[in-house]
C-alpha cells in the first residue's frame, strides 16, 4: 500500500541593508585591501628574490618624489616596471646596470598610447596599472628617462641621483695588483736564476776537486792532438 510523501518548502527572505549603515564594510576599500594582499604575495614570489630589485625600486621611489615628471608612477606600477624590466634581462644585472636599463625601458616609449604598457597581473581582466596617469603625463615621464639616460650615458649620473661626485679613482689603485703579481713574478724568475746559479757554481767546484785529487795521485791529464 502506497503512502503519500509530502514535501515542505521554507523560504527565507533577507531584507536589503542600508548602504549607510555604520556596520557593512566599505566595498572599494575592501576591494582595496585584497589587492594589496595580492600584490603583496606577488612582490614575494618575483621581485624579493631577483638581483637589484629592490635596490632600483628605492632609487625609483627617489626619482618620484624629487622629479615631479615621474611622481604620477604609483608604487605598483614601478614595482611592475623594474620586475620586468630586470626579469628580460638574460643575465644578473649590477645596480648601475639594473637602473640604465629601467631608464632604457621607460625610454624606449612602454608607456605611451600604442606601447606595451603595464598590465595588472594580479587580476583576471586586462587592466592597465597606470590607469590614471594621462597621456601628457606619459609623454613627460618617457621625455624626463630620456634625459636621465643621456646623462648616464656621459657619465653624469651624479646628477640624476642628486647626490656629489664620485672622485675617479687613481692609477696606484687600478695598476696595484698587476704591479703586485708582476713584483711576485720577478721575484719568482729570480729565485729560479739564484737555484740555477747556485747549481752551476756548486757542478764546477766539483770538477775543481776532482781535478786537484787527480793531480795529487800523480796522474797528469793527456789531450789528444789532431793533426
């Protein structure tokens, strides 16, 4: 004999929350809040472990606050901008070196409308990690690294970190270990000469004692004479 199975729904209704209520989080600030974490675990997994990064992302932060041209690069985007700039690069780069060739990628127009760009790679969409900095301001930033890399360029780059001139170095200083190994080298080449000589003079006071033994017993040295 059938039964009658009988069902039962329950619904529950949630009423809208007030946007001004003093208790929901804000949703761009939290929004905010993960990217930083993202951008955070990225720093860690690619740029705290590549040579010079951190170093020229220092520099970088200088520029922007002594360089009005390069104060619409945010934190983010320079920190994008030095990773790739030193990941490219097929070899470990020095800090000179690391900062020529961020100076070089700005410079080369990555920037501009038509370029490359940066793109966010924490997030799923495209987006553009220089969003708000306009045209104009992009045009200012590659003229102002074009400058800064023709006085690197000339070896003034003094004046792009603002800070006194290095003195050059002197010629002891550069020539003191060639003149090191060559003092070693002489001094080696002239013991060889004193073992040398010492084994010579030691071979003809040999052959001084032998004559002299040969003399005493009475034996007189012939020599043969070829007519």
């Amino acid at each position: 004999m059938l039964g009658h199975l009988s069902t039962s729904c329950l619904s529950t209704r949630f009423s809208p929350v007030a946007e001004d209520d003093p208790q929901v989080l804000d949703r761009p600030k939290c929004l905010a809040a993960l990217a930083s974490l993202r951008h955070a675990k990225w720093f860690q997994a690619k740029a705290n472990g590549l040579q010079s990064c951190v170093i020229i992302i220092r520099v970088m932060r200088d520029l922007c606050r002594r360089i009005p041209a390069f104060s619409p690069l945010n934190n983010w985007a320079m920190e994008l901008l030095v990773e790739k700039a030193l990941s490219s690069s097929q070899q470990a780069l020095g800090p000179g070196e690391a900062f020529r060739r961020v100076l070089e990628c700005i410079s080369s127009g990555l920037l501009l409308e038509g370029g490359p760009g940066l793109s966010d790679p924490c997030e799923k969409e495209t987006i553009d990690a220089l969003g708000t900095v306009s045209m104009q301001e992009r045009e200012d930033l590659t003229a102002s690294a074009q400058h800064a890399l023709r006085l690197t360029a000339f070896r003034q780059l003094h004046k792009v970190l603002a800070i006194d001139r290095l003195p050059p170095q002197s010629k002891f200083r550069r020539n003191r270990g060639r003149s090191f190994k060559r003092r070693r080298e002489d001094s080696g080449q002239g013991e060889e000469g004193a073992k040398k000589e010492k084994k010579e003079g030691e071979g003809e006071s040999g052959g001084e004692s032998s004559m002299e033994v040969s003399s005493a017993g009475g034996a007189e040295p012939k020599a043969d004479i070829k007519t």
